[in-house]
C-alpha cells in the first residue's frame, strides 16, 4: 500500500502516513508531494508516521536527506528552518536509530525534527496543543 499524504486543516499538518517499505526513491517522490502541499497551504508542521513502514536507507543516505530536503524546499521558495517535523515510529520500529541520526543531522542543519514513540506526544510537539 502506498503512503498517503494530505494536508488536515482541522489538526493544522501536513499528514504523511507510510505503508511497506519506503525507499530513496519513494522517499524523494513524498519529499516533492510534501513541498507542493507547503507551498499551496502554507502550512510549515508536518507529522511522519512511520509505525507501519521500514525505510531502507544506508546511512550516507539518511545524512544527505536533510540537506535534500533543504534544497527541494529552497527551489520551491521555502525556507527549510520555517519547516517542523514530528516523526513517529514503533518502539519496536528497526528504523529507530536511523531516525535518531535523521533527527541529529535534521538539528545541526537547522531544522526542528523530532522522533517519538507516542503518536499524541508527536502532534502536541508538533502544535503547541
């Protein structure tokens, strides 16, 4: 099953919910969809459930994203530190220390990216409610 991403004007996010096994490729294809969504609403928070997915990334990989994502961002007009990103896996998640490093690279290139466990603790993160 393919992911699903949506703008939720009631939450107030941009929703990406994975499904399988997300590689660099598919990852890069979300990547444009969640920009265009940025651009059209003007909304900067975005929630990234990964509970029922597995991502294959190396870790050379998983360090450039961030700065992928920066440039995506950039040519269509965003500023990438504008964008906050709560990231939300299984505590059994095989993917977890690679997120964690996602999260440490996401920081020291200036953008707000945080991993959790708890779905709920993700979208308080996420906005401030």
């Amino acid at each position: 099953m393919p992911s699903s991403i949506s703008f939720d004007a009631t939450a107030g996010f941009i929703a990406v919910v994975h499904h399988g096994i997300d590689d660099q490729p598919s990852l890069k294809n979300i990547l444009l969809e969640v920009v265009r969504l940025i651009k059209e609403h003007g909304c900067y928070l975005i929630l990234s459930d990964y509970r029922d997915a597995v991502v294959s990334m190396t870790p050379a990989a998983i360090y450039e994203y961030p700065k992928e994502a920066a440039e995506a961002a950039s040519a269509a007009g965003i500023k990438s530190e504008n964008i906050k990103q709560a990231v939300v896996l299984s505590d059994k998640s095989p993917n977890l220390s690679g997120f964690q490093f996602y999260e440490t690279v996401s920081l020291n290139r200036g953008r707000a990216v945080k991993v959790f466990c708890d779905i709920d603790q993700a979208i308080e993160w996420l906005t401030g409610k």
